[in-house]
C-alpha cells in the first residue's frame, strides 16, 4: 500500500475547514473552549504527513495532554491505516505515518525544542504556552530558517501576552512581513457539534470576563479572569527587603505535592511581599531549615498548607517554635482562600515582588464549575498553582485572621 492509496476517516465541521483549507503559510487561530482546534491540528498532520510533508512539530502545554491527545483524536484517524505503516513511541513522544515523522514537544521544556527543523510547526494552547516569549523567540523562530514552515498558532486567550501580539500582527496585512499570514477568530458557537445550549449552559455559569474569554475568545488585560488588577500591584522595580524592627510579618507556605514545588512567600503588615522562594526536588531536611530560618528572621507568623504530606512538616516546624497554623485544603477552605486574595488584588492591598513566575501563575489561575455545581480554582491542567497558594496563605494570616491570634513569638 501506497501512502497516496489511503484515504483517512476525518471529518471538519465548516469553521475548522475554514482554517485549514486556506493557503496561508502562518495562521493565528483565536478561539473560545471546545471550537474543535485540537481534533483539527490532528487531522491537518496525520493528512498532511500523508501527502509527505515530513518532519512535523506539534507543541503544547505538557507530556500528560500530549498522551491524553494522541489516544483521543490521532488513533480514530490512524486505525484505518494497516498497522505496520504506522507507529506511535510514547517515550520518544513521536509519531510515525508511512515514514514521515510528527515529534510532540512540551512547552515546560522547550529547550529540547530547539537546533532542530521542520517544514510544518503546530503550536496548541498558545495562550498559555506563549506566556513566555523564550519558547518563541529562542525555539521557534530559529527553527524556520532552515525550510521556511508553514505553522498554526492556535489557542483560547489567556490575558495580552505574545499569543496576543501575533494575532495583532496576523491581522495586519498591510505589512509586507505578514502578508503571508491569515488571522481566524472562531467562538465556542461555531463548533456545530456541540449544542447551542449546552454553551449556553457553560456560559450562564461563568463571570462576565471569563465567559468573554473561555466562550467568545476575546483578549482580557488579565488572564482568566480569576485575579484582576494583578499587573497594577507588582512593583517592577521590587526587590527582596530584609526584616525591619517593629514591623510585623506574615508568611505563606505552600508544600511540594509530587511534581509541585515548595513556595515560601512573606508579606509585611501593608501587604507588601518583601521575600518570595520557589524549591523543587530538595530533601526535606533542607526546606525545613530554609523554612525555620527565613520564619525566625522575618518572626513571621506563617499559615501553611496541612493537608496530606504538610502534616508531618507541620508538626516539625511547631516544634521548632514556629508561629504556623495550618489550613487544610478542602473545595470550600480553598474558594475562601482564594477569594480574600482577589479582594486584594481588586482593592490594591498588595504589592508583589517582580517574579515572572509567580505572575504567570496568578495570570493562568482558572475558574470552573464542578459537576455538582461548586465554584472550584485551580491552574490549568498540567500547571501548577503553588506559588497562587502560597501568597494566599500568606495574605489570609495577614487579613482574615484576628492579630490576637498570633502575637509575635521571641526566638
């Protein structure tokens, strides 16, 4: 059998016909949840692999989804090809059609992207993978010296980040550098596969700004909606400020679960973050003495999360002498939590440092609705949310708890 023999099983609703169908060598596609993007990348690769358009580059967010996406959109496709002229390597992250190769890469790593071509580049979530220009600037763009590709960005918004100015720039045809690229906007509406209802459903649930963003596809100042105003509140000139006599202190911890970092945030009485550290893969032993020390340095009174494997740490740091509580997680405990912080960030009662991560965290902070109908925070799928929790915590022993409470200890 000849790759020309085989005709594919794939089917594009209008809208995604729309885009793939055009000749545009670069296309920004703008989209509200569920328009079906992600179906279409895997149809436009698996069809185009076969007319022998090889090597191709999928990037998305991480390994998790990159799995969960090949068993769900790119084998329906590909088991109506005799098996032995195709292969997926899962470990490799690579996929294999009539010899023409497809390698998926994760934007948590995107230096194994780079020194590499390839004459198709398929860019998914650019919302939340271009919140960090280095995977554009020094994996991407690079990489399109050698064949010229043609590449998709697509993805729902996540605030104006560098998503957001190529899209401004696909629109722009009177440049003579974007002349060759196409700009599409689509809405979860244009997916006719799903109900007008049940978007509706969706939507009716969602804030204003959310709905705006997840539904319709449009651009917010700030990302998801969740925390408003956070750009206002960082101060870009902030640095790290070392204890001041008679000024009280409250600090937030938050503890490595798995692949989650440990993070350690310290606010002074006005709500300004004054010490903010990120640790992953670290014995315990050595966090707990940074944790001690950085507690008796700042006589922080600390509220920490003492839910699964903080308990233990919890016990550990008491008895070192520590002013901590603890805050066990639950749904409920959580939205609590997490709404005294939007409050700060609404009313300005918070300065924080100028740490890219932690501000990208707080930009990607996600609001959903459980099947039961509970309101619950988190950061999209395959991110992490550790540093949010920690400056929350942080915030919470400073606003929500009485002073009485925690009268500072002598060490």
């Amino acid at each position: 059998m000849q790759a020309n023999e085989v005709r594919l099983n794939v089917l594009y609703h209008p809208a995604q016909a729309e885009i793939f169908d055009d000749p545009a060598r670069v296309k920004v596609i703008v989209k509200g949840r569920r328009f079906g993007l992600t179906r279409g990348y895997a149809n436009h690769a698996c069809e185009k692999m076969l007319e022998g358009l090889s090597p191709v580059l999928w990037v998305d967010t991480v390994n998790s989804n990159i799995d969960r996406y090949v068993e769900r959109y790119f084998y329906p496709v590909l088991r109506t090809v005799p098996s032995q002229y195709w292969i997926w390597r899962q470990q490799k992250k690579e996929l294999e059609l009539f010899g023409r190769k497809l390698d998926f890469r994760s934007a948590d790593q995107p230096e194994r992207i780079e020194g590499f071509g390839y004459k198709l580049i398929l860019l998914n979530e650019a919302g939340i993978i271009l919140n960090d220009a280095y995977l554009w600037e020094n994996a991407i763009l690079p990489m399109t010296l050698d064949y010229n590709p043609n590449m998709i960005v697509g993805g729902t918004p996540k605030g104006k980040n560098l998503f957001f100015q190529l899209a401004t720039k696909a629109q722009d045809r009177q440049d003579p550098k974007y002349r060759d690229w196409q700009y599409f906007h689509k809405t979860s509406y244009d997916n006719p596969f799903i109900s007008k209802a049940d978007i509706d459903a969706l939507a009716a649930d969602m804030p204003e700004a959310v709905r705006q963003q997840e539904i319709f596809g449009q651009f917010l100042d700030e990302a998801a909606g969740v925390f408003r105003n956070v750009g206002a509140c960082i101060d870009p000139q902030g640095k790290p400020e070392a204890p001041v006599a008679g000024r009280n202190y409250c600090a937030g911890l938050d503890l490595a679960k798995h692949v989650d970092f440990t993070v350690l945030t310290v606010l002074d009485e006005n709500g300004r973050q004054v010490y903010w550290k990120r640790l992953n893969q670290f014995d315990w032993p050595y966090q707990k003495q940074l944790i001690i020390q950085v507690a008796k340095d700042y006589r922080a009174r600390m509220v920490m999360d003492s839910t699964g494997v903080g308990d233990p740490i919890f016990d550990d740091l008491r008895d070192a002498g520590l002013d901590v509580q603890g805050y066990k997680f639950t749904n409920d405990s959580k939205k609590k939590l997490v709404e005294s912080l939007m409050l700060a960030f609404e009313k300005s009662d918070i300065t924080l440092l100028p740490e890219p991560i932690q501000k990208n965290e707080l930009l990607m902070f996600e609001f959903s609705r459980t099947p039961s109908g509970l309101i619950s925070y988190a950061a999209p799928e395959g991110l992490h949310d550790d540093c949010v929790f920690a400056l929350a915590l942080a915030n919470w022993a400073r606003t929500a708890i009485e002073p009485s409470r925690y009268e500072i200890s002598v060490f």
